[in-house]
C-alpha cells in the first residue's frame, strides 16, 4: 500500500470548529474513535471557521441569540451534549479560538486536546464564546503542560495565520460524495453552501484516506459508520478500544460529560473528588485538578463528589 505523505497508512481527516454544537455533539464518538485508532493512523484536524470574519453582523443581536440558543438547545436535544444555561451572544469570528487551537498543536497531542476542549466549553459549559484572542487565551490558562506565553505568541504569528488560512480554504473544497447524502441522522452532513456560491463541509465532517481510496463520513454519525469506513481503507478491524475504569477516564480527559462518561468509562460514577459543573442539559465533570483552572470553576458553584 502506497503511504500518505507522513508515512502512515491512513490518514483520517476531521473537518471542525471549536465553537460548533454538533462537533461538540459528536465528541464522545470521535473520543472513542481516537482511541480505538492511536497510532495506527494519523489524525489531522481543518477547522472550517464556522462564524468567519467577513460575515454580515446580525441587524439584531438579541434576536439572534434567542434564536440561536434555540438552535443550540435543540441540537443538544438530539446529541444529548451540554449546553449553557445562558448564552451571552453568537460568537463574532472563529478565528481566534481556530488560531489557539491549531498553534497549541505544536506543544503535542495531550495539550493541543486539552486546548480545544476548553474552547468548545466556552460556548457549551460557559456560554461565553471564545471569539476574541483574549478570551481564546483566557479560556485555556493552567492546562496541564501548556506554555501560554508561546501559545499566545505562536497564534499570533503568520506562521499560524496561514495554516489556519489553509485550513479555511480545505474546508470549501469538499470531496463530490458529501454534497448530496442520504437523510438518516438529525444531522446528515450534506456540505453547506457559502455566500460565493460554493460549498464547504458541514461540521463535523470525517474522511478516511489511504492510496485504496476516499470515504467520507459528513453530519453526525454513530461510532461504527466510523469504524466501518477505517476498515474499509485500513489493514485489520478497527477494535473497539477497553474503556478505563471511572477514574483512569476522568484523570486522561480532565472532562467528561454524561454521554461521554457513559460511552467511555466503566464501573461506578462519579470517582472521589470529580468536580460537577451544572449547565442546561445535564452536568460536565471535571477532574479535581482540572477544576482548580477551569473557567468554569469561576461561575456558579461547582460541587466536588
């Protein structure tokens, strides 16, 4: 088998934005999925920028709100994900919060998971998006190995700028076979139109590719379509990874919510000291250590089990 660039195999590409409500929705299927694959694939992140910079601004912001909380409650109605009890606005720009999460790549895998976990739980957990670079950085402040004074440098350097911009750019050049696709799942995945005409891959949005070919897997999806379309493309059956016990799961995540908690850990919940944050659709709890830094832990009043 002819091998992808970097020298694997297969490469699974996930199209995302850290301030999207079905990426968030989708979180504890392509956790599972992470760790079922490990090393035997490489896993690229392109975050589309959902709410770009160029868009026209609301002509009533409230009602946008309002409406989009809607939106937001409905998603997490199928999904069962977390969702803010209030949400102060719609996000202005993904750019910031896209610029942190792709610079936080370069202090490894275990931070860059971290960061971009913390920014979806701005909008999701907080209600407070991440939409400016000062509270992008904010949000992430005391993650377990990260460097902030090169984070906040790195996303503001053009180095970053034109990963991101190439990311933007990947995203709107969606493969032919996403841009019809059968109903099916609350959320099928076709590619959604852009203001120029063309197209750009709904969110999430998940290809396999290896040099026996392409599948895509658009919208939000049960674990084994994934499974199904690795095995397709990949030498051996994907397995199904063990999930770690209550506490081994809470100390690799830091953060888990109630599907999540429920599809990747075993045995009896919640383990000593996991701090429950209380949102509107059901709580995320936090790892004690991760608790002492989360913005979340600033609002409200967390409570320790």
């Amino acid at each position: 088998m002819t091998v992808v660039s970097d020298g694997t195999a297969v490469e699974v590409v996930e199209y995302t934005d850290p301030l999207c409500p079905w990426s968030w929705g989708a979180e504890p299927v392509l956790r599972k999925l992470r760790a079922a694959l490990a090393d035997r694939v490489r896993w690229r992140r392109v975050y589309c920028v959902m709410f770009d910079q160029y868009d026209d601004p609301a002509p009533d912001p409230a009602a946008e709100t309002a409406w989009y909380s809607r939106y937001v409650e409905d998603i997490s109605g199928h999904t069962r994900a977390p969702r803010a009890v209030d949400l102060s606005r719609v996000a202005a720009s993904s750019w910031p919060a896209s610029l942190v999460a792709k610079a936080a790549e370069s202090q490894g895998a275990d931070v860059a998971e971290r960061v971009l976990r913390r920014l979806r739980e701005t909008v999701f957990v907080l209600g407070d998006p991440a939409d400016t670079p000062a509270l992008a950085l904010s949000a992430v402040r005391g993650v377990p190995g990260l460097d902030l004074e090169r984070l906040a440098a790195d996303a503001a350097s053009a180095a970053v700028l034109e990963r991101v911009r190439a990311d933007h750019g990947e995203a709107r050049r969606p493969v032919a076979e996403v841009l019809s696709v059968p109903a099916g799942s609350p959320h099928p995945g076709a590619a959604k139109e852009t203001p120029d005409g063309g197209h750009r891959y709904a969110l999430p949005t998940v290809l396999v590719r290896s040099a026996a070919g392409v599948r895509a897997v658009p919208g939000w999806r049960p674990y084994d379509v994934y499974a199904r379309a690795v095995d397709e493309l990949a030498p051996g059956p994907v397995s199904a990874p063990v999930t770690p016990d209550a506490a081994e799961a809470l100390a690799r995540y830091r953060s888990l919510t109630e599907p999540e908690r429920e599809f990747l850990t075993h045995g009896p919940w919640p383990p000593p000291g996991a701090v429950r944050v209380e949102t509107g659709n059901g709580p995320v709890w936090l790892h004690p250590e991760e608790a002492v830094t989360h913005p979340a832990t600033r609002r409200g009043t967390p409570t320790a089990r």
